[in-house]
C-alpha cells in the first residue's frame, strides 16, 4: 500500500512573490476556514535580479532570511498541509533551481513554480471566496512585483485569464531609476503597459463585467492613500488616479514621496505599480474598482482544501484534455487501473504516497495523447502538448512530470532528458513511476479487458520482480517477447526486470 494523505486539521499557503513574501495559516473546521495567523515580509525578489537575470546571492539571503522566519511558524505542519509557490520572479530567474532547493529547507516544506496563468486562476480563487456574495460575472486585478494578472469570471469559475509581464518592481526599476520620476519616464511606463494591454482589450471588453474588484499590495496601498487624501470615497477611480499621478510626478523622486496612507517600504515601488494601474484603468475603460482582501495566499489555501477533498480542479483539466483530443476513454481507464493496482503492491516499498498515485493516474488517463497529432513518436507529441500547455491545477513542476512520465511510457528510456529536468534525489522517484506505467501499458497492449495473470511483484531498490500464473506467459507470446525487450529498454535506466 502506498501512503495516503490524512486531513489536518491546520494548512498554510505561502507566497512567494517579486516583490512581497506572504502567509496565512488557518483552521479548518467542518468545511469552513478560520484564519489564524498572517504574515508578511518586503522581499523585492525582483530586484535581486542581475542582467543576466540570475538572483544575486545577496536577494537570496533577504529570501531565505524570511522563509527561515516563515518555516519556524510552520515546520511543525505535517507534508501536504502547506502549499508554497513561487511567482514570476522565480519563472525568469535562470538559476531558480539553485534558490529554491534552499528556500525548501529554509521553510521545512517543498516549493513550486507556478505559471502565469496558474497564478491567475488561483488569485481569481482567493478573491472569490473573500467576497460575501455571489455577485455576477467580475474582474479582477493583480498587480504583482514582476507580473500583472487580468481574470473574468463568475462565482468561483474564471472564464479568461492572462498574466502580463509588468508589475511594481519591474516598472519602477525600468521607469524610475533611481527613484526619479519625470513626465518621460511615466509617458514611457504607459506606453509600455498599454502595448502589454492591447492584446486583451478587444476579448475582455466583448467578454465584460458587472464589477472591477483589485487585489495585492499595490492596490491596496492606492486605495488607502486615495482615502486618507479624500480623493475617493472607497475603493479606487479614474479621477483619484489621475490626482495621484500629479501629486507622484510633482514629487520628483521617491524620497520625497510625502502621501498621506503610503508606507515606506511601499514608496520604492509605488510610481510603477500606478503607472500600471492607469492603464489598466484607461485601456479596459475602468471608472472605479473595489480592493478584495482576498488574493493568492487565499487561493492556495481553497485549492489545497479542494485537493484534499476530491475536488481536485486538476482531475478536470485531465478530462478536459481527454476530451478535447479524443483520448480512447476505456483504454486510459484500463491503464490507469492496471497501473494504481501496481503501485498497491509496491508502494510502501517504493515509499509512494497518494501524490505520487496522482501523478500517475493522470500519466496513464493521456499516456496516448499524442495520437491525436500522430501514431510515429506519438508519446513524444503528447509530451510537448503537457510541457508547454496552460493546465489548470498544475505547477510548473506538475507539468514536467507528467510531460516526462508519457514521454518514458515506450520505447527509450528518456534518461538525458530526466537528468536535464530532475533535481538528483528525485529521479529514483520519477523512473520508479515510469516502470510501472510502462508495465501497465504493455499489459494492455491488447485493448482487451481480460488482465494479465500475474502472481506477484517484488521490488528492489533498482529492481523489478514479475511472477505470472504458470503457463500463461506461454500462452501469451507477444507479451513475453514485450518483457524481453523491456528488460533491455529499463537497464539503460538502472532497472533490472526479472521475469517468471
């Protein structure tokens, strides 16, 4: 038997943004979420970036710093009660793989990249669940240190999302060095942001929205400023954006950034996240947004929940990519059943747990996705659709394994591309799932729903053991000559395949 998860009682969700690192932990209590404690921590990750857009030693301190702070709060939880991702700071910075082995042990918990649209989806989710109710089709603004996420959707559904590459950091670094700030700065900052904009206007504008809701730090500090100056009411305008950018150009500089409501911490980034705001504001013909406590962290926190409880949103993005490519429905069941009775029986050997189990059903439902495009090399067509498509649920690393589990199912054993894309102690892992779903795979090569007669497996450390009823191999020489050949295809990858 493989590990299964059990429900705790506490979760955590940790984000690791460009600019801020934030956390939430709470109680869950019959269905419902308390929150019990929240932190928060200027980071500017963003600006730890070189020009070689390699995290500087220096930025990864300031990070682990916080996350060792972070980790003392949460080290205690047990696996799989605290989601931690990272955002677009880490999706461009070239040594993230080197930040984020440290960063894991810093907090006592594993870290993920997520992508852009991932982001959004979840930042959709974490504004929805803090609203009191259900309200009609909205639109929510993100605008993060590096990346700023756009998302329509109703309830708890996002209907369109993207992620653009400007945010805080980036438009004050690239806009405002220094801290300066002039007329051609700001002209430059919006025309960078409304070529950024021009794509969406058209579908969101056709798509449209009952409300405009804004989450993250630099909305919420504008609408604060914006109240204490009287120059809104509540929530944020067009007019009280327009006197804001007066009053930031008047400044000249950041150091004499003098408004009432704006924290100091908050000034080095705050003409750039304005700047941005604007148009956003001007492009989607926005007069007034409200700001939603409500962001990623909460997000995170609802998704984990969902996961927990079956309702995972990653189980319908895998049927939703079965459907949309024609996936031979009863053949994938027939694998992905074969392949999680394999994994009963060597699980707790192989110390699996559900993630793991997971990970492999949703390997063998699209082990043939790549037949839509083509039957030569079709594991390897499915591999590219799963590395590089926006799935709903799925880290950056999620997608990978996939991608790398239906490109081991047949023929070669990938072994230079898992060492390219495998941290060192995780590759046993991945190979492991890789065998048996391989073996499930040629058990049912016959698309039939009789199953092979197999007695027992045994496994070792780089060892796979099939004892099959006597005489049935005899009976069956297609699959015999099948094992023989995967005998030679798994030594390549350190496994040795016995057979009696």
């Amino acid at each position: 038997m493989f590990r299964r998860r059990k429900v705790p009682e506490v979760v955590a969700a940790v984000d690791l943004g460009s600019n801020s690192f934030h956390m939430i932990v709470a109680r869950v209590q019959q269905g419902h979420v308390h929150m019990l404690d929240r932190l928060r921590e200027t980071v500017r990750l963003a600006a730890g970036l070189d020009a070689r857009d390699n995290l500087t030693e220096e930025a990864m301190e300031r990070a682990l710093g916080c996350l060792e702070r972070f980790g003392q709060r949460v080290r205690d939880l047990p696996q799989g009660a605290v989601r931690a991702v990272g955002t677009n700071t880490l999706r461009k910075a070239r040594n993230a793989s080197e930040f984020m082995a440290r960063a894991a042990a810093a907090l006592g918990h594993p870290i993920e990249v997520i992508g852009g649209h991932e982001e959004a989806r979840l930042i959709y989710l974490g504004v929805s669940h803090a609203l009191a109710d259900d309200g009609g089709r909205r639109l929510v603004v993100d605008i993060g240190g590096g990346s700023t996420e756009l998302i329509i959707g109703e309830r708890f559904e996002p209907l369109h999302g993207e992620s653009l590459y400007m945010g805080c950091v980036s438009f004050s670094r690239l806009y405002f060095p220094q801290g300066r700030i002039t007329e051609t700065g700001w002209r430059t900052a919006d025309i960078a942001a409304r070529l950024e904009l021009q794509p969406l206007e058209r579908p969101f504008r056709a798509l449209g929205w009952k409300d405009a809701l804004g989450a993250s730090g630099t909305l919420l500090a504008v609408e604060r400023v914006l109240r204490e100056l009287g120059w809104a009411q509540g929530g944020v305008t067009l007019e009280g954006l327009h006197r804001l950018r007066e009053a930031i150009l008047s400044a000249g500089d950041v150091s004499r950034l003098d408004l009432s409501g704006l924290s100091d911490d908050r000034k080095p980034v705050f003409p750039g996240g304005v700047a941005v705001l604007l148009a956003i504001f001007e492009a989607l013909g926005i007069e007034s947004m409200q700001v939603s406590d409500g962001a990623l962290r909460e997000g995170l926190v609802y998704d984990l929940l969902g996961r927990i409880s079956h309702e995972d949103v990653r189980t319908r993005t895998i049927e939703g990519l079965m459907g949309r490519f024609q996936v031979d429905a009863a053949h994938a069941e027939r694998v992905e059943t074969t392949a999680r009775g394999l994994l009963e029986q060597v699980g707790e050997d192989w110390e699996m747990d559900e993630d793991a189990a997971d990970t492999l059903s949703w390997a063998a439902r699209l082990h043939e996705l790549g037949l839509a495009i083509a039957h030569a090399g079709y594991h390897k067509h499915g591999a590219y659709l799963l590395a590089n498509a926006d799935l709903a649920g799925f880290s950056r690393q999620g997608q990978q394994w996939l991608a790398l589990l239906v490109l081991a199912h047949r023929r070669k054993f990938p072994v230079k591309a898992i060492e390219q894309t495998v941290p060192r102690e995780l590759r046993p892992r991945l190979t492991r799932l890789a065998v048996l779903l391989r073996l499930a795979v040629l058990f049912r090569r016959s698309r039939s729903d009789v199953a092979p007669e197999l007695q027992s497996l045994a496994t070792g450390r780089n060892s796979v053991k099939l004892v099959f009823a006597p005489g049935w191999l005899d009976a069956h020489p297609l699959t015999r000559a099948d094992l023989d050949r995967e005998r030679d295809f798994l030594k390549v990858a350190g496994m040795k395949l016995k057979v009696v």
